[in-house]
C-alpha cells in the first residue's frame, strides 16, 4: 500500500480530484447558503442576529479549513468529503486503485 509521502497525481487524476472537490465545495456552501436563508427569514430579535454571526464564523472557519487542495493530504480531504456526504465514491472514478482504495478505507474509520 502507498505511503501518504509517496502520493503522485498524473493530469488525469488531478483532473477529476479538483472537479470532485469543486463539486463537493459547491454543493456544501450551497447548502450553508440555503439554511442562512431559511434562518434570516426567522429572526425577530438582536441575539438571533449575533447567533447567526457565530454560526457563520463557526462554519467559515471549518469550510475553509477542510477544502485543502494540497497533494499530499488531498486523500484525506476527498475521504473526508465522502465521509460527509459532499461527494459519492463513484464521482472518484479516475483516480488510481490504490488512492480510490485508501479513500474508501479513510471513509470507514
């Protein structure tokens, strides 16, 4: 099995790495954008104002975190997105066996 040092990315599978997580980013902050919108359509005093501040904070701090385009934690990102449910499996279709293979791993623990 490779070791996480010894990660490489041809184009091909670059190509479909970046699309999955491009897709995985927009699905997630489509989703943020929803519930904001569903949670400004219930705000009635200051306090939900600053709950909402909080919420977003919380979260930019996490979205931006996660979505990390570097090689060599690239595996685990996808895995994590997977894990997640931003991305499906089969959306990894491209990438080499051993790295579909260590995702699908990553995604169990």
């Amino acid at each position: 099995m490779m070791q996480v040092s010894e990660v490489t990315w041809s184009q091909a599978e670059d190509e479909v790495a970046k699309a999955a997580f491009m897709r995985a980013y927009e699905r997630e902050t489509n989703a943020l954008i929803q519930e904001v919108n569903e949670q400004t359509g219930m705000i009635t005093e200051l306090n939900q104002v600053w709950r909402l501040h909080d919420f977003l904070s919380a979260r930019r701090h996490e979205i931006d975190g996660k979505y990390d385009y570097r090689y060599p934690v690239l595996v685990f990102v996808l895995a994590r997105l997977v894990k997640e449910g931003w991305l499906d499996l089969h959306e990894l279709d491209g990438l080499e066996p051993d790295k579909l293979t260590k995702v699908a791993a990553l995604t169990r623990m």
